[in-house]
C-alpha cells in the first residue's frame, strides 16, 4: 500500500484531501505511537520498538518507511529516527485530542482515570500549553 499523501486518493476517499491523506496516514496501525514515542527525542529501530510493545519488525519497517516518506520522521546518520518539524507539529497538534481522552477517560471512569499510557499528556498545566510548558501555536481547543 502506498504512502499516503495530500493530492492522491487514500483509503475512505478519492478527493486527495489533505486532512484526508493524514487520517489516512495517521489511522495505520501504529503510526500514531511511533510518532508520540519519538517525541521525547532519536530512538534507534529497537529501542523504539520496546518502547512500542514490541511490535512486530515487518510492521515496524512499514510503518517507518511510510513516514519517512511522509516526511513525517527522518533517520539520523547513526540510524536513529527522529521527527521533523513537520512530525513534531503533528506530535502537538494532538495534545489536544490527550487532554480530551483524559477528560473522557475520568467522566467514564473517575476512579481509573489516571491510566494513561503517556502521563505526560495528563501533566499539562494549561489547556493551551504542549508538553514542556510552552504555549500551542494555533490552539483551538
């Protein structure tokens, strides 16, 4: 399957969309984990694949290569992956969507509601802030 990319038909739609092509890309299973692991910086293909409950090196291979394609993630001369500027805008473009699921998560089960897989999405102090404390571009919350 190819790459999806802004301007093509993906899968669920032939207009090409941009936002179409990213939910295409971004719905692949794992996709979305690897980009939130490699937010707190380069991981070789191993360590990232601990870090992504070991999920199997063929799927692992494809997935990388489709967002390295992307444009989404690049490699490092010693191997290692890393976000672009282009990944680490989608990295924090989905803080938003962490914050709700917390919300979500503590409205459905208030007791529970502190099990989520990244405590850093449920540390943020603001609702407009990212991660390290730094004010969102663009925040439409």
């Amino acid at each position: 399957m190819a790459t999806p990319t802004p301007g093509n038909p993906v899968r669920g739609s032939t207009t090409g969309r941009p936002l179409m092509a990213a939910l295409d890309l971004f719905g692949r299973r794992w996709s979305l984990r690897i980009l939130w692991e490699l937010h707190a910086g380069p991981l070789g293909f191993r360590p990232l694949q601990k870090r992504c409950d070991d999920m199997s090196s063929s799927v692992m291979r494809q997935r990388l290569t489709e967002l390295l394609d992307a444009q989404v993630i690049h490699q490092l001369p010693d191997s290692r992956y890393e976000l672009t500027p282009l990944g680490q805008e989608a990295r924090h473009a989905l803080n938003p969507l962490a914050r709700w699921a917390g919300r979500w998560a503590a409205t459905i089960d208030p007791q529970g509601a502190d099990h989520t897989d990244d405590q850093s999405a449920s540390r943020v102090s603001h609702p407009d802030t990212v991660d390290d404390g730094t004010p969102e571009r663009d925040s439409a919350d």
